[in-house]
C-alpha cells in the first residue's frame, strides 16, 4: 500500500490496521512512521496476549496437577 495524500479521514477509518501501518511507513513523513510502527507493536499486542492466556491456562493446570500429587504423597496414598 502507497500513501495518498488524497484519501481523506473516513477512507483511512475504513481501512485495516495493516493497511495503516503499511501506508503510514510509506508515507514520508516522521511522526506517521514512528505512529505505524507503534500501532504495529499494538496490534501485535493482541497476538501475544492470547498466545500468554493460554501459557498461563496450561500452567494453572500444571500446578494444579503438582499439588494433587504432592497431596497423595503427604496422605500416604
């Protein structure tokens, strides 16, 4: 995606993160690249958030797996 300075507020409203970081960074000027780059690292955010949700789901899990045994071995079972 080129820039296009004839592409008004709602245009760029309707288009994808993607496509604003892509025209932001192609766009020739300071602030809108340092502004892409930091929606890039937002967007990115959600990903992470997610994959880390689930991180924290399977270790909840391990840990809960851990004290039923440490249990057992305590009562002797």
């Amino acid at each position: 995606m080129t820039y296009s300075p004839n592409h008004d507020r709602d245009y760029w409203r309707c288009v994808s993160t993607r496509t604003l970081v892509e025209a932001a960074r192609d766009s020739g000027h300071e602030l809108a690249i340092v502004l892409g780059e930091r929606l890039d690292e937002l967007d990115n955010i959600h990903d992470q958030h997610g994959e880390m949700l689930d991180e924290l789901t399977h270790a909840r899990r391990l840990i809960d797996a851990l004290r039923d045994e440490i249990a057992s071995y305590e009562t002797g079972q």
